[in-house]
C-alpha cells in the first residue's frame, strides 16, 4: 500500500510534463484503435459475404459483359437454387461528389438472393411491378432527404442520359453490416432503353448472382458454369461471393498494409516520448533514489516505484484514449456515413489499444528502472545540492 501511494504521488510531481505523456499516450492509442478499425470495415463486406452465394463474370475482366441467354443454362445447373443477374450501372445523382453504388437488376430474383434486404411486402411488390421503380438503403435516403413516391434522376456514364426512377421502397438492412447506400432499379427498364439507343449493347449483363443449395456445393457448381462456357466467345469466372469481395480489396491491400503499418508507427513513435519522459523522470531524482538507499529501500523497492510509475502514466492514457474511442466513432459514423455503412469499435480492438498502452509503460520503464536501481549511493548523493 505504501508503494502504491509513493507511485501515486510521484506521477503528477511535474505536472505538465506527465499531462503531456498521458495525452500523448492517449491519442496514440486512439489513433491505433481507428486504423484498426478502418482496416476491419474494408474488409467487412468480405467478412460478411454469404457463403450460399457465388458471382459470375466474364473472365477477361468484369468491365465486359455477358449474354443474358446464359440465364438459363445457369439454372439448369445441378446444386443451383436460384439464379439472378445485373449490371453496374454507374450514375451520378446531380453531381460527381454525390457517389453511391447503383445497380440494374432483376427485382424479384435479386431479392430473393439478398434477405438482408428487409423491404415491406408492400413496398416489394410496387417496386417488382413499376417498370421505372427504384428501392434505395436507408442510410442513402436519409442523405438526401429521399421519401417514397420521390421522383430520382441519375446522370448516365456508362449509359448516357437522363435517367428517372420512382422511388417504390426504402430498405433496412437485416445486420449493422449490410450496405444501405445502394439504388437498386429494373433490369428490363435499362435493356430495353439500351435495345433503342445503342442495340449492339443489348441483351447482355455484367454479372450473374447464383444461390447453392449447401454452401459445400459451391465448387462443384462454380467449376460446372465455367466448363460450360470454356471456349465460348464470352468464358465466365464464378467464384463465392466472399472471393468477388476479396478481388476488389486486393487492388487497395498495398493501402491497407501501409495503414496498418503506420498504426504501428504510431506506438512506437509514443514508446519513445515516454521511454524519453521517463529517463528525464529518473536523471533528476536520482538523489533522492540515493537517499531512499540509505535508509534501507533496497534495488526491488527502487525498481517496483520507477516501473510502476511508467506503467500507470501509460495505463491512464491508455484508459483516457480508449475512453475518447467511443464518442470520436460516433462522429465518424454520423458525419461520414456517406464513406463508412458503420463504424462499430470491437472488443477485440479496445483490448489491443490497453495492451499498447501496457506495452508503451513497459517499455519506457525499462531503462529508467534499471538505472535508478543500480545506482550506487554515493554517486547518487553527490547530486544533492
């Protein structure tokens, strides 16, 4: 007890020099704690990808396109439950900044595939039967103060033109994870405007979403659609859903490695402020390390005060920044929803940022310990004064 309150009193002895420590700490552990977790969230769609799903595309690359008179040859297939398909489609929503996916589908088949969608059987069936109807996430409808029965124009890329939908339904996703900021219109409305504008791009998709029965199927099946089409002059690449996911995170993993590693950066670089905070704490009292000496304290005694001291500046600002986590990822899911679906902290990651905060103690307490317990009296005595 009488360690713990010489440590206690000890800590604040200098105290603008040990409120810097604590929130510098503090914010490196904050900073490591939301790397990690931007990191996680890019690979969350992969992460939460149904296992029942695959996706199949052209095998040069997704940009060209497959023909719709596949759909059925696919079905045929055994292991397959279901079968949809679609196209990216790439509008823009007034102006450039306003990005968010879109996609032509087949309404029914599409929604089928995806029950995280949770839609109103209402607001399902005006949307299967409006030929221009759209359904959008909640998230993107609340970004642009969208309600049902709004008339949407998109501004065409890779299709050209004015495009107008009605708003038939607003989604919900069945788990935090599921993506709200899609617009999802009708296929058969994109094909036919295609057919009289630009004929030799009708009748084709850009890919096909195929349900198995068992997960444990998904091979035996993605590997029967691709030998279907081997040496046709459009030869498909089916993969699980997850693998779809995998090949877009691996175009951006060389970002995701660098901030991973700059997370890292970041609690090394604050080991060193501290070890440095510490070695100042330890060189100015080594006197009174002599005279604690003197009167019996032995090297133990010395060690357990100095590393003790390092280690709860180190806790506190790991508390402190672990603290801060929760609010500052509150602001980041409510200001950027339009980037980040949610940006939920696990548990896994809070724990990580107290083991850095341990480990910053650790490490900077090593050497000031070390030297303040072998100091020898009499050199430390010649301080004094």
């Amino acid at each position: 007890m009488f360690m713990l309150k010489y440590i206690i009193r000890n800590l604040f002895r200098h105290k603008l020099r040990s409120v810097l420590t604590v929130v510098g700490v503090a914010v490196a552990v904050l900073a490591f704690g939301l790397l990690r977790t931007l990191v996680g969230l890019w690979y969350a769609g992969a992460e939460h990808a149904s296992d029942t799903r695959l996706v199949t595309r052209n095998a040069i690359s997704l940009v060209f396109p497959l023909p719709i008179s596949y759909l059925d040859r696919i079905r045929g297939v055994s292991g397959v439950s279901s079968v949809s398909y679609g196209n990216w489609f790439g509008g823009i929503y007034i102006e450039e900044k306003n990005f968010f996916a879109n996609y032509a589908v087949e309404p029914r088949t599409y929604l089928a595939l995806y029950p995280e969608l949770v839609l109103s059987e209402k607001q399902k069936n005006d949307f299967i039967l409006d030929r221009k109807g759209c359904i959008v996430g909640e998230r993107l409808a609340k970004t642009y103060g969208w309600k049902v029965g709004d008339l949407i124009t998109l501004k065409g890329t890779i299709f050209p033109g004015n495009w107008e939908f009605v708003l038939r339904g607003i989604y919900h996703g069945a788990e935090k994870a599921t993506e709200e900021r899609l617009l999802l219109f009708h296929w058969s409305y994109l094909n036919e405007s295609v057919r009289q504008s630009f004929p030799s791009r009708a009748d084709q998709v850009g890919f096909f979403m195929i349900g198995v029965k068992r997960p444990e199927l998904a091979p035996e099946v993605s590997l029967a659609v691709d030998s279907m089409f081997k040496n046709s002059l459009a030869e498909t690449l089916t993969e699980t859903e997850k693998a779809f996911h995998m090949g877009f995170i691996a175009m951006t993993e060389a970002i995701m490695v660098a901030i991973q590693i700059v997370s890292y950066m970041v609690i090394a670089i604050i080991m060193v402020v501290a070890a440095n905070t510490m070695a100042m704490t330890a060189r100015e009292r080594i006197g009174e390390y002599a005279t604690l000496k003197t009167l019996g304290f032995k090297a133990g005694h010395l060690a357990g005060l100095i590393f003790g001291e390092s280690v709860a500046i180190s806790v506190l600002g790991g508390v402190l920044g672990v603290a801060a986590t929760f609010p500052v990822a509150h602001w980041i899911e409510v200001e950027l929803t339009q980037y980040f679906p949610f940006f939920s902290v696990s548990m896994e990651t809070l724990l990580l940022e107290l083991l850095a905060a341990l480990s910053v103690g650790v490490v900077s307490g090593i050497f000031p310990t070390w030297r303040g317990a072998t100091i020898r009296i009499a050199q430390g005595l010649k301080r004094i004064g």
